[in-house]
C-alpha cells in the first residue's frame, strides 16, 4: 500500500537539522512565516527540497522559495543577517525554472560568509499548502537531497490508510484467508488433535484390546507362512 498523503521535504544542504527555536532570529526562532526546521550546513552546496518550481529568488541570492508539484510552498534561507556580497555565492538556477528534489541551485562560500560576520545556519520554512496537513520535522544529521528534514501529512488520508491497512487480511498476523497456506495450516493444527483423541479414545476402551489382540495373531499367522515359503523357494 503506497503512503500517497506523505510528501518528503529533502534537506537543501547537508549538515545537522535543529529546531527553527535554535534559529538566533525571532523571525524564524518565533514561527512567524511559517515552521520548519533549520540545518547547520557542513558545506555550502544547496539543492532543491522539492520537485516543482522556484518562484523566488531574494535579490542578493540568500533566499530561494519553491512550489512543489504538491502545492507545498517552502522558503530555505541562508544564514541569518545575510546581505550576501557576489564573491559568496554562485547561482545555478533562476525563476520559474523546473527543478527536481536533489538538484543544485547554487554554492556559498562558508567561510568568506562567516569571515563577514554570517551566521550559515539555514532555516527552511514551509509557507504555504498546508491545508488539512500537518508538519513532521526530522532531527540529526541529512544528507543533502537524500533525507527529508520534514514530512508532510494529511491527516484525515493517513487515518483512511491506517484504517485500511487494519482491514487487510493478514495484516498484523491474522489469519489468511481460506484459499490460503496460513489458514490451511491452521485447519491442520485443528485436525491433528481429533485424530490423537481418536486414537486414544479407542485404546481407553478395553472392550478394544481382544480386537487388536486378535488382529496381532492373524498379522504373525500370515508373516511366518510368507517367511517359510520364502525359504522353501531359496532352498530350490
């Protein structure tokens, strides 16, 4: 059953995801354009979250915003107090051009940023789409275009699926249906016992034994004759 009511945010950059609260600007710290979580990027390579469009580009390139193909808008912001000088950063992408989650948008200088008093931590921020959806953030270490730093959801479809999945024959160990091995097998575990109760219930009984004496005798009878002939032929 695929999960169609979740939507992957991939981390732009690679380093560790925090909470937004760690983010030294109350703008984001606050929530105020939206949540989120923020990265601490290892390097300075940024990619696209999603799989849609930009529709944004700040002036001096320290803001990207996206529209996924799902309708979910999301900011990614470099560094905080980032008035961005040209020597910082290269731009590989440009507004309204299509991209797919994983691909490069533009490289920043680290160092040349925090040489000029950036702090790099990179807050990305869902805007927009989120109606009837929540937030799942991601914690630790992503790598950049291979782990979601989020997770979207819709509510009321997770609840659906969950709800179908409970239904599923078979599902959480229940028994498979009656075409199936599952049940075969348990049909067998059924009968084995009748069948040992069967066999004991007629030993219980003692009116049994003369029968299965008798029964014994006449099997000796008919061994010892097929023996002797045996061995009048081989003596022959």
């Amino acid at each position: 059953m695929g999960e169609d009511y979740k939507i992957s945010i991939f981390a732009p950059m690679t380093g560790q995801v925090v909470d937004l609260g760690k983010v030294p600007d109350p703008i984001y710290a606050e929530r105020m354009m939206g949540d989120g979580v923020a990265i601490i990027p290892e390097d300075g390579t940024m990619f696209s979250p999603v799989s849609g469009y930009i529709n944004v580009i700040a002036e001096d390139k320290h803001a990207f915003g996206f529209t996924s193909d799902d309708g979910v808008e999301v900011l990614v912001h470099f560094g905080v107090d980032s008035k961005l000088d040209p020597d910082i950063y290269a731009v590989h992408k440009g507004v309204n051009n299509r991209v797919q989650a994983g691909d490069m948008i533009a490289e920043f200088d680290l160092e040349k940023a925090r040489a000029k008093g950036i702090n790099p931590i990179t807050p990305v921020i869902i805007c927009g789409g989120l109606d009837g959806k929540v937030i799942r953030p991601a914690t630790g270490y992503a790598k950049a275009g291979a782990g979601a730093v989020m997770t979207i959801v819709d509510v009321e479809k997770e609840k659906a699926a969950e709800a179908a999945w409970g239904n599923i024959p078979g599902a959480g160990g229940e028994a498979m249906d009656e075409s199936g091995e599952a049940a075969d097998g348990a049909e067998q575990e059924k009968a084995a016992p009748r069948r040992d109760s069967e066999a004991m219930e007629f030993l219980r009984d003692k009116t049994n034994w003369p029968r299965l004496a008798a029964g014994f005798v006449g099997l000796t009878a008919a061994l010892v004759v097929i023996f002797v002939g045996l061995a009048m032929l081989i003596g022959h």
